[in-house]
C-alpha cells in the first residue's frame, strides 16, 4: 500500500515551490487534486517547447495529481471550494499576500470549515516582519538567504546555484511541516497552520555557513583557501572550497572541456596513499611526507600547492580516468556530471531518477525520478494532468455531485472563464 493512501490534498500552489511539495506526496500515494483557475496554472505555457502542450515546465512539478477548475469568482465557484474543503485533510497555496483573504478565506475560516484541515502556505518572506509584503523569485530568495553572498570567488560577483534551493528547497521543507502537522491532527482531531518562507528556507541550506560566520569572531578559518581572519564578519565567498574539516577542490582533467571537471575530497586518512602516487608522476617522490604537505595543519596552510601538484598530475586524464586511480586509494571523489551526462547514465537510469513518460499533447519525455525510496511503497510516476482533466471525476467522486447540479454549476459558470461582455 503507498505510504500516504487516503490523505487527500487540495493544492492551489502553482509555478514551483509549491508544486514540488505536492509532487513529493502524490509520489508517495496522496490524492493531489490540482485545484486551478479556468486559465490554468501559468507554467503550463512558460516557456513552451511544443507548441498548444503543456510546458516541461509544468508537466515535470504535477506528476500524480488531478486537475480540476474552478472559478473563485463566482458563489458557485466559492461553494466547490468549500466542499472541497470538507473532503481534504491538506489544503495547500502559495498565493501573494492576502489573495486567499480576498476571497474570503483566511485561515480561521478554513478552519471553522473544516477544523482537522492543516492548511500550508509558502510565502517569499513570511506573513509577518518587515518584509512580509515584498515579492520573491527562486534568485531573490538566494540573494536574500544568504546563498548568493557566500557562493562564487571574492574578488568576482556573487552567483546564484543551478540547484533551485529557493523554491524546489522550500517544498521539501514544507513537506516535512504538512506530514508533521498532519500527524499531530491524526492524534488531536485539530488541524494547524504550516507556514514556510523561501527566504527561511535558504538561510536553513546555509547553516554550515552560519557555523563559519561565528568562527570568524574568534579567528580564521583554517581550511579556506581564500584569506581570512578574527573579526572579518561576514564569510566569503571560497569557490569550491569544501566547506568541510577535510580539504576539497575540483580538479581540471584532460581534455579541459567546461565539465572535464573531478571533484576531490583529501581526507587526513588518504594522504599518504594519495601522497605516493601523486608524487612520482608530478616530480616529487617524498610528496607524502614533505614536511610542507604532511600533516592536515601544514596542508591547510599550503594548500594552494598540494592542489597544483594534483591537478598538474591530472593533466594527463580524464575525469573518469582520474576517478579509477582514485577510488581504489578510497580517495572521496566525483566527476562533475552534466545534465547530458546524468540523462545518459546508467547508475541514473537504474535508479528510476530519470524516468521516461507519455503525455497525450507532447508525446514522450522524460522527468526526474522520485528520489525518496520507501522499500514498501516505490513511486509508481503518472505523468502530470492537462487543465481540468478530472474536473467531472473530482465533483462525481469526492463531492458525490449528481449530474443535474454538475450541469447547473456548469451553466452559472463555477468552472469556466466568464464570457466576455459584448
């Protein structure tokens, strides 16, 4: 049995965020009814690639879900909503500030509608504090979380990170709030208001740099090979420093391509093992116990020539080759792997982490795998919903609708874009 059967979820979040956190528990057997406008979720034609189908963009956050569409506008609209309501242990958005009061739905009416409902809400910022009524964007949201300011080489500017820690991070950590505060409802009978705050969110993935923002007050920080020292305040950026006690970089191999890049861990444990088979080739037998090289404090310090040294011997291979000299010294190491290499490899592939799907508008394609692994429920990955596709079985279903109040609501336009006026 999947681990969430019988938790049913209205989800009004849409773009990012939100839709990751709902994709996360439709792959864990949630009934995720994807509750949209009459004009859809706005990603379904952001950045289309085939043309009048659904956008990757779309079709890769809403695996697993039902779509239905209502209009909030109309009494009708509002009425589905509420009975909605009242079938759903989790209702979920990511509206801009107030949208949902608008409406008339704050959450103290959610919940005297249905008082065991756990309501989650992703705001750039919070509902609260100066900064609550401003707008954020996934790069926002690292600008502001401290993500940018500590990523990329001082003396350039500060970069964002490919990975999508401003909303695809804030998902995760809404997820683990829903499931939290759906337990709590299980024992209680009282459902809660979850909320999470893209900014928050970054400044949790940030923590280790945090660790290192208190350090400077007492000193350097030994293992940057950027400069550093006592009262510096604010951390710098350390290109790929690695963040850790052990010393790390990415090593350039052969043929110098953008990713012929490998990423190196050297452990206390490894460096004589690494020491003596590096040496030799880079014109230094005594390598591993060169006085300046052998012991982790007189590496931190000279780090700038230990990496030298290796990436000078890994002039001659590649990365996968470099790799295979590595791991047998149990060395930490991996090649930096680019979206063309993950969607061809095979341990990927084995893994379900890049999964091939039909979609009746766009034809086969391909989304990210489930990266959770329950050994008693696996993921069983649908591809995502055209608009409104299940509106009939949502309202025959769930609501127990018959066909005469369908065809009513239909008529007063509870699901459809009112007509313009002539």
């Amino acid at each position: 049995m999947e681990a969430l059967k019988g938790v049913r979820i209205l989800d009004m979040t849409h773009v990012q965020a939100g839709p990751t956190c709902s994709q996360l528990l439709a792959w864990m057997g949630a009934d995720v009814i994807k509750f949209e406008n009459p004009q859809g979720d706005a990603t379904r034609g952001q950045l289309r690639d085939v043309p009048n189908a659904d956008s990757l963009y779309f079709t890769m956050l809403n695996c697993n879900k039902r779509s239905i569409t209502v209009n909030m506008k109309t009494a009708e609209g509002k009425q589905v909503f509420v009975d909605l309501l009242q079938k759903c242990d989790i209702v979920m958005e990511n509206f801009g500030p107030g949208v949902l009061d608008r409406f008339g739905f704050p959450w103290e009416k959610i919940r005297e509608i249905n008082p065991k409902i756990v309501m989650g809400s992703i705001k750039g910022f919070g509902s609260t504090g100066p900064y609550a009524e401003f707008k954020a964007y996934e790069n926002v949201a690292q600008a502001m979380g401290g993500a940018m300011s500590t990523t990329g080489v001082p003396e350039g500017p500060p970069f964002v990170t490919g990975a999508q820690i401003g909303d695809s991070g804030t998902g995760l950590h809404l997820a683990i709030g829903l499931l939290a505060a759906l337990r709590q409802a299980e024992r209680t009978g009282e459902g809660q208001y979850v909320e999470v705050a893209m900014m928050d969110g970054v400044m949790n993935l940030c923590r280790v740099k945090f660790r290192d923002h208190q350090r400077l007050t007492r000193g350097p920080l030994s293992e940057y090979s950027v400069p550093t020292y006592r009262g510096m305040g604010e951390v710098p950026r350390a290109g790929n420093d690695s963040g850790g006690g052990q010393l790390g970089n990415a090593i350039h191999c052969k043929p110098h391509g953008a990713n012929d890049w490998l990423y190196v861990v050297v452990q206390e444990a490894v460096w004589a093992a690494l020491g003596k088979r590096i040496g030799p080739e880079v014109g230094m037998p005594e390598m591993a116990t060169d006085p300046r090289l052998a012991t982790i404090g007189e590496r931190r310090k000279n780090q700038d020539l230990m990496w030298t040294l290796i990436n000078k011997f890994a002039e001659q291979y590649s990365k996968r080759e470099l790799m295979a000299i590595l791991n047998p010294l149990d060395v930490p190491c991996g090649p930096i792997m680019s979206t063309e290499d993950l969607a061809n490899d095979e341990h990927v592939r084995g893994r379900d982490m890049w999964v091939e799907l039909d979609h009746p508008q766009r034809g086969t394609w391909y989304n990210v795998g489930m990266p959770i692994k329950l050994s008693a429920s696996p993921a069983r990955i649908e591809r995502s919903p055209t608009l409104g596709e299940h509106t009939d079985e949502v309202l025959r279903e769930v609501l127990s609708y018959d066909e005469a109040r369908m065809a009513a609501l239909k008529s007063a336009g509870a699901f459809s874009v009112p007509p313009r006026k002539k």
